[in-house]
C-alpha cells in the first residue's frame, strides 16, 4: 500500500504515513467473527443436598430424643409430646423449604445470558447478560463440600440486578468455570474502558 499523498510505501495495517504523516484512507473495520445461535449450556435447580446441614441437626435431634426417651421411660407425657412436636415441626419446614425451593427457582445458562426464573403460579425472570458480568464466585459450607453444592455469587454493571446468587446448585465450581469462560469469550474483542 502506497501514501496517497507523497506516494511513499507504507506498511499494511498503518494509520499514518511515516514520511509525511498524513492519514492513510480509513481502515476497513475488523470482520465480527460469525454469529453463533444461542444455546443452552447448562440448566440447573436447588439441590435438596445443600440442607444437609439442617438433616444432619434434625437426625441429631431425633437421635437426641431416642435417647433422652430409653433413658428416662417416665418422662412426663407432656414433655414427650412437646419435643416430639417440635421435632415434626422442624421436619415439616424443611421439608416444605425444600419443595418450595426446588418447585420455585430455575436457573438457566445460555452461550450469552443467565436467567433466573422464580414462581409456581406466577413467573418473573431475571435475565442478566453474561458481557455484563463482573466477578463470579462460589461458597460452600463443610456438609456442602461433602455432597458438591454450594452458592454461586455474580456481580455485575447490571442496574437492576447488580448482584445474582444461584443457591443450593450442584457443582459451584463447575458453574462458576462455566460462566467465567463464556464471559471470557463474549469480551474478546471488545475495547474495555481501563485498557484505553
């Protein structure tokens, strides 16, 4: 490619003429790579495993009361009830959380957005671009650990939904991996404000 000005050669790719300094014609727009559909990659609902910790405490408590029960036979009937009461009721609501929780939230992972959709009679979505995404991280409690579930926190430049957490999911980590990586991939090419 030659100067249009001073007929001076000039290397492909150069804004400038290096001997006379004028613009060389406007260089032609990088070419976007072609647009790919957008796919699902993962979908995913609470784990029933991430209240291992509060089925551990029940089955503590009922093995608590077994033997508070064997030891002491003439407990008043009363107390007897009471606490075998309070374990059901225990049991009742975590149950119920659990069938709420399962029944109730959806998360979905696309090529390009995160969706959360919450409702059983009534649905609202949560849609959260993944170009937005700022950091992703994930946290797991000791009886989390043991089964492979865990929380996963997204923080984003989004205004209505600047912080997303995907709760109780099985496999964080691999979740997390997954959405850092399409993020990853959606920003190349792209000119961020703090490289300029």
């Amino acid at each position: 490619m030659n100067c249009s000005k001073c007929g001076q050669a000039v290397a492909d790719g150069s804004a400038f003429c290096n001997r006379c300094g004028a613009p060389i014609a406007a260089l032609a727009p990088p070419v976007p790579p072609p647009s790919q559909p957008e796919t699902e990659i993962w979908a995913g609902r609470f784990s029933g495993k991430s209240m291992g910790l509060a089925v551990v405490a029940l089955v503590a408590f009922a093995a608590a009361l077994v033997v508070l029960f064997v030891a002491k036979p003439d407990l008043p009937r009363w107390l007897a009830l009471t606490l075998g009461g309070m374990w059901t009721l225990f049991a009742l609501i975590l149950l119920v959380r659990f069938l709420v929780e399962r029944w109730t939230v959806r998360y979905r992972l696309t090529t390009e957005r995160l969706f959360e959709e919450k409702g059983l009679l009534r649905r609202e979505v949560t849609e959260l671009e993944l170009i937005r995404v700022d950091d992703v991280s994930f946290a797991q409690n000791v009886i989390e650990r043991l089964f492979n579930v865990g929380s996963v926190s997204i923080s984003s430049t989004d205004s209505d939904e600047p912080r997303l957490v995907l709760r109780g999911i099985a496999g964080p980590e691999m979740v997390k991996e997954m959405i850092r990586s399409q993020m990853k991939r959606l920003r190349q090419g792209t000119v961020q404000l703090k490289e300029i």
